[in-house]
C-alpha cells in the first residue's frame, strides 16, 4: 500500500499510481509541463509572429484546393475556438466530426451554428453503431479505464483519411499544452494500439473487428511524417473563460458544463465511471494543468474537487440512458462496475514493438528524412517548417 502524497505545486497525486516526487515535493507531471510549455507555448506577439509564419505556409500549400486545412470539430470550447481562430485569421478549414453516437444536443447544435456563422464546410462522418457499440461495451468488460480510446483511435483515422482524399497536407486542432498536459499514462493509454483496440474487441466479443476506421502502427508514423499538425491555441494568449465569451458572443455558441461533456459517455466515463470503478478523477489533471497556468489557485481547484464531478441526478440518468443505449441491464453494468480493475497491459498491444529499437531507427529515420528535406527547401530560398512540432504520444 503506497503512502498517500500531493504534489506541492499542483494537486496531482498518488491516485496516479505512477506519480514521482523530487526532492522539493513537485511531481514528475509538472516538471514535464513546464518543459512543454517552455518548447510548445508561444505568448504575445511572439506567438502570433510565428503563427502568421505558418499560416502562410498553410495558404502557399492551400492554393488551387477548396481547403488549407482540416480541423476537427466535436462542439466543445477547444476545437470550436481553434475553427474560430483559423476562420478570422483567413484560413479555409474543412471542419470533420465525427458522430460515435454520443453527441449531446447542445453539441450538435454549437457545430451546427459554428459552420454556418463561419461559412465552413462540414463533413460528419457516422461511426457504423453496431460495431461501435460492440466495442464499446467489449472496452467496458475489460475492465480497463481507456474506454475512449476507440474514439480517440477513429477519430485520427478519419480526419487522416479525410485530409488524404481532399490531398490536405495541415490539421489543425484544438489541443492546448497550457491546459492538458496533466495526464498520467496509465489513464487513459493506447488510442494509437490498433492491436490493442483490436484485442479487446476479439476478447468479449469473439470477432475480428471491421467496419472501423483504423491505422497500424506503420501508417501512425507514416502519418505523423505526411500530415503537419497544428495547435494553434499554443501560438495565441489562450483564455478558456474569454474564448467561451467570444463564441457565445460571435457564433452563438454553449456551454456543455465540464470538460469533454460536449458528449453524454465521455461525461458518463469522466464524471462517473472512472471515480467510481477506478479511483481517479480526471479533473485533477485539468486543474493541474490550470494551475501552473497561472488560471486557477491551488486552493480553488482543491475546493473544486470537494463537489461532486456533476449532479448525482444526471449521473443516474446517464447511467440509464448508457444501459439501455448498449443494450445491458443495469444489473449487468453493476457486475461490470464491480469487476476488479484490469489495464493496457493485460491484454495484447504493440507497446514492445513501439518501444522497439527497430521502430525508434525507422521513425528517426523518417524524422531525419524530413529535417533534411525542409533544409533543401531552406537552400532554395523556400519557407521553413522549423516551428511545426510533433506530439509523441
């Protein structure tokens, strides 16, 4: 039994099973922050000198297509902004969603009125909700705390796919090194395995997955090389509070209440499933990351996790409306709710081989390949690609 210990600086803590402390009491998660966002974050006119930079860049390549960009668009503040910025700042996206069967009311809505209040194409591409129900609940009698990582799998795949078809180079995002970096690995891990997600699947439900949008291992790195990835939050003075004015304001935008409950099983799995089956409350890493932002005391955010993730009224309700959406009693999801918790690790997964000296020389061959050839691009006089950065997840 592991002594109970709080990180000094934030309120992450041993509820992290993996957590470390230096001698100072900071936790290993901070230390890496502040390294992220010393490398990732850029504040002022800085920020927008370099961001005009790229977009430039993302213009020059956008020219003769319909589109400079692909951004994906789940209606929650994040990506929501993150079209809102690249719209004003003149560029063309192509908005994806994609729709898993879970969006809120209120989410649909807010694409809706983003899309056509910035004169943005959408496409909405519907998961197959046979298998993905299948899938789901195959995630949820593992008994591991990742049943979002079939979502987060697709969606990459989508929007890889997508910006293939369209021969779209820059996928922008909504992701925010200030505000998400708080994130122990065995929360949630393997949103790239497609060994993993397959594995899971086979074990609960005896098939071979099909009809989901996938990558291997391969083609996630290959991938990672092809398409140039874009944060544009790190590059602007990201207020949350004042960029929810400013869509509610501008785009008509609302809010959904917490962070991702822009879909009903992500509030489901964040607020109810994971402090109940496993012990941990993803909060803790958000305000973490809000805290060494300087947006949140430490005092407020430790008072914040004294109320409940949300109403017990609506957790009940969503306890319902999950059970009968995938199709289990509530007895059975009780059963589930008391299964011993399981991780990543227990069932088949490619981490050995990503981790794998032959994997590691590919991708730094692919990554030197790459350097080399934007220097070339530097030679000729052409623009460089030096403030595009690669997220190794």
């Amino acid at each position: 039994m592991v002594d109970y210990k709080i990180c000094n600086t934030c309120i992450m803590d041993t509820s992290d099973v993996e957590i470390k402390f230096d001698e100072f009491g900071m936790c290993n998660h901070c230390q890496k922050y502040f390294n992220n966002v010393k490398n990732k974050v850029f504040h002022g006119q800085d920020g927008l000198t370099r961001l005009e930079k790229i977009l430039e860049l993302v213009k020059n390549d956008g020219r003769g297509k319909n589109y400079d960009c692909i951004i994906g668009l789940s209606g929650g503040v994040d990506s929501s902004y993150a079209l809102y910025l690249a719209v004003k700042m003149g560029i063309r996206p192509l908005a994806v969603h994609m729709d898993n069967g879970w969006d809120t009311e209120i989410a649909v809505k807010n694409i809706e009125n983003l899309c056509e209040k910035l004169n943005v194409d959408l496409i909405t591409y519907v998961l197959d909700w046979k298998v993905f129900k299948e899938l789901q609940l195959a995630f949820l009698r593992a008994s591991t705390p990742d049943s979002e990582i079939p979502s987060d799998h697709a969606i990459w795949a989508v929007q890889w796919e997508i910006a293939s078809k369209y021969k779209i180079k820059y996928i922008f995002t909504g992701c925010s090194t200030l505000t998400e970096s708080h994130i122990p690995r065995t929360w949630s891990q393997g949103y790239w395995d497609n060994k993993y997600i397959r594995s899971v699947y086979k074990t609960f439900t005896g098939k071979q997955l099909k009809n989901f949008p996938n990558f291997s291992l391969i083609k996630y790195y290959f991938n990672l090389i092809r398409f140039k990835q874009v944060d544009i939050i790190d590059f602007v003075d990201y207020d949350k509070q004042k960029a929810k004015k400013t869509l509610i304001e501008e785009v008509s935008w609302k809010d959904y209440g917490g962070k991702h409950f822009e879909s009903i099983y992500t509030r489901f799995y964040q607020g109810y499933l994971l402090p109940n089956k496993f012990g941990f409350d993803k909060r803790r890493s958000h305000l973490s990351s809000q805290i060494c932002a300087g947006m949140i005391s430490r005092e407020n955010a430790l008072n914040e996790l004294m109320y409940s993730t949300y109403s017990r009224e609506l957790q009940l309700q969503d306890v319902d409306y999950v059970c009968k959406k995938l199709g289990i009693s509530n007895e059975e999801f009780e059963k589930i709710l008391n299964t011993p918790a399981r991780n990543f690790d227990d069932y088949p997964n490619n981490e050995k081989l990503k981790n794998s000296i032959v994997i590691k020389t590919f991708f730094l061959i692919l990554r030197i390949t790459r350097h080399m050839y934007y220097f070339f691009l530097k030679v000729l006089n052409k623009k460089s690609f030096g403030d595009f950065r690669y997220r190794r997840n």
